[in-house]
C-alpha cells in the first residue's frame, strides 16, 4: 500500500474458502459469549438520512450511515454541523471490506451536504466543527470546504488534519475540481461562531480515554451538547456502560465541571439524550469511583 508515492506497508498470503463448520474449529469465542444476529440490511452500512427536531433549530440528521448521526443548528450565520463523515476500507477484513461501498473518501459527506441543501433551502453552511481525527468523523471535511464552510477542530488536531485532507492522493472530489485547499482552523480553547440568538460553542476539551484532544460542540442558546465517541450510552441508566466506564465517567467528570445541569448531551452513535444532571449521577457508581 502506498500513499503519495512512498510505501507503507506490503505483504502476501492466501485465500481460501472455509466452511462454518471448520471456522468453529479454528475460532473458540469466550464461554461467555453467545450468538449475535446482525441484521443483513446493515452491512455494509447503510445511509438513510432522516431529519429529527431537538429543539427550535437545533436537529440531529440520523442515518448519515449505519449507526451515525450529526447535530446541525441553524444559526443566524448559517448551519454549523458537527463532524464532516467518511466511509472507510477495513484492512483486516479478508478481502478487506469497504464499509460505505461506493462513496470513497468524500462521497458520504458531499450526500450530506446534499441532503443539508434540500432540508435547508438557501441556507449556507457556516462551519463544520470536527470533534476528533478519526476519519469516520473528520475524512468527509472536503466535502464542506467544496460548499463554503470553514473547518474547525482542536489545536492539536488542526496540523494533522491540515496534512491529511491535503494531500496530493486526494481523489478528484468536488474541492478538488475547485482546485482549492482545504483550510483548517485550530481552536486553542474555545470559540463563538454563529451570531447571537443561536450561538454554538466549540469547546477543546483536552486529552481524554479515546483521543489526544476532543472538540465540543454546544447550542448554547438551545441547551444542547454534541460529542462522539467519549459518550455513548446504552439507555437512560444513572450508571456508566460497563464496557466503557473510563470514556463515560471521564466525560461524566467533563461535563458535571463544564456545562449547566440542565444542558442535554447528544452523541454521535446512540439514541438516548442525556441531561448533565444524570451523569453527575455516573459519578457516584462504584465504576467511577476511582
């Protein structure tokens, strides 16, 4: 595999096809582990894009993909979306898999963007703040550069970013055909965009348990926050996920610190909404005790 020219990794093997039977011979999953059925409709991923009110123009856009969703507000400037999408292959997959088949590397968020254009009828899209450089939730940024939107993330997000959505790999997608860069500006500690009536606030939160620094997203005016990956619960239990207490009582500990009690949490993976009231209650369960 090559990227700009210069190798960085090569390797060889074999295929083969294998029956069920002989995969139970070689795989032993853990006694505690039980069948899982995966519907077939969501693999590969899916998009289905549906347009949800949180509150007077503050919306969550579900189905961008399988799993994914995106808060938009409406601000007097313009739209602010938080996290610009992409599909991605799965090297480990044999043969690897493309998650998103079809869209490459900025096709998921230019539908978005399509999609946002549609919904919002000659409103402009302001700004797409990216919580973190995970491509899943940074490697469609192209797409909103293409339609005049200015790229925020974190400080020390902002270099690397930079770099990757410029490079001279990048496919011959819409910014591409504008010949322009795209340009990405870091956010040392916090910023207001969007004008007043409808403010949104990007927030670096720092290092967390997923990532060197993660950016926030907050309809200040509306009582709603945006993250990904840090939260992401299961239900609207008052105790964190077993599976991910040290992402939920770190972002519990964040927010208790940060944002009003009545301020409610949105994320980009599940459904439930979640009021900073209930994860100052995460914080009094034994897993977030130490």
């Amino acid at each position: 595999m090559k990227v700009d020219g210069e190798q960085l990794f090569a390797g060889s093997g074999h295929w083969r096809e294998i029956t069920a039977d002989d995969a139970a011979q070689y795989w032993h999953p853990a006694q505690e582990s039980g069948k899982i059925d995966v519907p077939g409709d969501n693999w590969p991923a899916k998009v289905n894009m549906t347009l949800a009110e949180l509150a007077a123009d503050v919306y969550l856009v579900r189905g961008v993909r399988t799993g994914f969703q995106h808060m938009v507000v409406n601000t007097p400037e313009g739209l602010v979306v938080a996290d610009a999408p992409a599909g991605w292959v799965e090297f480990h997959h044999v043969p690897p898999a493309d998650l998103v088949p079809g869209l490459g590397v900025s096709g998921l968020s230019e539908l978005l963007v399509e999609f946002l254009a549609k919904n919002f009828p000659e409103r402009p899209i302001l700004a797409t703040a990216i919580t973190h450089m995970h491509d899943d939730h940074a490697g469609g940024a192209r797409a909103f550069a293409a339609a005049g939107a200015a790229i925020y993330t974190t400080r020390e997000s902002g270099v690397f970013l930079a770099n990757a959505l410029n490079r001279s790999s990048m496919p011959n997608d819409r910014l591409a055909r504008l010949r322009e860069p795209a340009a990405v500006s870091p956010i040392e500690t916090f910023i207001n965009i969007g004008g007043p009536g409808n403010q949104v606030r990007l927030i670096n939160m720092g290092k967390t348990p997923h990532v060197d620094s993660m950016l926030g997203i907050w309809a200040v005016d509306r009582g709603y926050f945006f993250v990904s990956d840090i939260h992401v619960p299961g239900d609207d239990s008052s105790a964190p996920r077993d599976d991910r207490a040290q992402s939920e009582c770190w972002f519990a500990r964040w927010a208790v610190d940060n944002l009003p009690a009545e301020t409610l949490v949105v994320n980009s993976h599940s459904s439930p909404v979640t009021p900073v009231a209930r994860l100052a209650q995460y914080l009094d369960h034994p897993l977030c005790q130490h």
